[in-house]
C-alpha cells in the first residue's frame, strides 16, 4: 500500500473542510492521506502540501514543499487536476450526513446529478453566481450562530455579496430582529419550518437572498419528535423558497457545519435550477 500523502494545517478549524475536500479528491485517486495540524511546517521532511499561512512558510518553499493557499480555489483544482487525474469526476449532493461521509452536508458519489469536485465548495460557488448579478445575501441563523455568514465572509470579493447576517439563538431575537411572531414560536417551537419561514422573510427585508437556519446542535436540546441533530432549513430568493427539516448525525460541530452545507447547496441549486431548468447543476456552473 502507498505511504499516507501529508496534507498539512495551521491550527485552526476553519482550514478542515477545505483540507477534507483535497483529501477525498487525492483519496479518489488511490492515495492515501494524513491531514496534521501543526504550527510550523517539518523541514527535515518537505513532502506534501501545505494549506495556509504558517510562520515558516518560506523555509519550506525554499526546500521544495508545496505551500497553497486554501482562498484560491482555482489555483487548488487546478494542482489537483495535475498532479491527482480522476478518470471520472465525484460529484456531491447536499443532504443528510452518512456516519461515514468525508465531509459533514456533502455526500460524495461516483456519478448523478450535483456539483463536481472539481468545482469550488459550494459557499464559492454561490459567491460567484450571487456576485455576477449584483445579487445580496443575508442569512438568519440561530443553531449555527453565524457559521454561515462566516463562510462567506472567508472569501475574497464576500462584500459584494453578503450584506449582513442576523445572530438570532434565543426566541426574543427571533422577535425583535426578524419579525418571527409569537404565537408561530409558541405554536411550533423554534425548531420548525413555519418559524424558519418567517425567519427567511424577515432576512429577505434586507436583501435579494436569505438563509434561514433553526436545529438542535446538541449534546443536549432534545424534545419528543425532534432528536439532536434536527434542523430546519430554508433557503430563498424573493420569488420562490424551499423549506426543510433534516436530521445531522455527528458532533455540535458536525452538525453545524452540515447544515450550512445543505442550506448554502440548497440555495445554489435552487437559483441554478430556476435560471436553467433543464441543465443541471454542474452543468449550468462550468
């Protein structure tokens, strides 16, 4: 069996998905990898790729290791494609986490409708269709607590597009911020579609484009009927929406992180879909 392939990360959690996403695409190719946090960099032994700023970056150029950075996309599927061919290109849907998906939202498959590897992560994606229309997004977010606009906001060119995200965890906020009613909240509770709908015309006041999100993270918060892991999601722009309830499996991060994949997936598709009904995804995004 080949040796693991290094893939190295400064230490900070925001780096993972995208490393995730470089491990399954080299995984694909039949090499297996090792992802390792780390300060800085081992110069006794420059092999592997480096994502990130790390203090001793330039050493490790200097002696031949590969440094890339995780904010261009482009440059990343582009060494991919080189030094890593796939014969057929995975592609991911947006849905419920398996206990053995590579990355938390995105279940990678062999072929079917989705959004190839190679193409950006979808929050890049939706960035780049969103900023070619002059088109704004505000999220509403309660579980994931501004997890959602955080990944926009990671990317260059993320003003353009995201013109404010609403942190709103507790019922009161809902209220006040969004013009979630009451009685919807006493009715449903916060972890419904109904309240995740006016969350989402409450984000749409301030925008073109809204995400709405309201779960129970975990490790506790569960009621009867809605296990840990449940989240209601919506997406919209301001002539059609979508709505759903699904249950994350894994850890609070795990499941935070999957449902801004989906709801971000989601309203990607739902904008592709709808500007080219009969093309898919991947198809409308080359």
């Amino acid at each position: 069996m080949n040796s693991e392939f290094p893939i190295y990360l400064p230490l900070r959690p925001a780096a993972l998905p995208l490393a995730q996403r470089v491990a399954t695409w080299i995984e694909w190719a039949g090499q297996p990898v090792r992802l390792s946090l780390c300060r800085e960099l081992p110069l006794h032994s420059v092999q592997g790729v480096a994502l990130g700023d790390f203090a001793n970056a330039a050493a490790w150029q200097s002696a031949g290791g590969i440094l890339l950075d995780p904010l261009d996309w482009s440059r990343l599927a582009e060494y991919l494609c080189r030094h890593w061919f796939l014969t057929a290109m995975p592609r991911t849907r947006f849905g419920v986490t398996p206990v053995d998906a590579p990355l938390p939202g995105e279940i990678w498959s062999g072929g079917g409708d989705g959004m190839a590897l190679d193409l950006a992560p979808p929050e890049w994606a939706l960035l780049r269709w969103a900023e070619s229309r002059g088109w704004q997004l505000a999220t509403a977010e309660s579980c994931t607590a501004g997890g959602i606009a955080a990944r926009i906001a990671a990317l260059p060119g993320s003003s353009a597009v995201l013109r404010q995200g609403f942190v709103v965890y507790s019922n009161a906020a809902k209220e006040e911020m969004l013009g979630v009613a009451g009685k919807t909240l006493q009715v449903h509770g916060a972890v419904s579609e109904e309240v995740v709908g006016e969350m989402l015309d409450g984000a749409l006041r301030h925008a073109d484009l809204a995400i709405a999100v309201s779960g129970i993270a975990g490790p506790g918060g569960a009621v009867p009927g809605k296990p840990v892991g449940t989240v209601c999601l919506g997406w919209a722009s301001r002539n059609q929406r979508e709505l759903r309830t699904l249950c994350f499996a894994g850890d609070r991060w795990a499941v935070q992180y999957a449902a801004g994949s989906v709801a971000i997936g989601g309203l990607l598709g739902l904008l592709t879909e709808s500007e080219h009904p009969k093309i898919g995804l991947y198809e409308s995004l080359g």
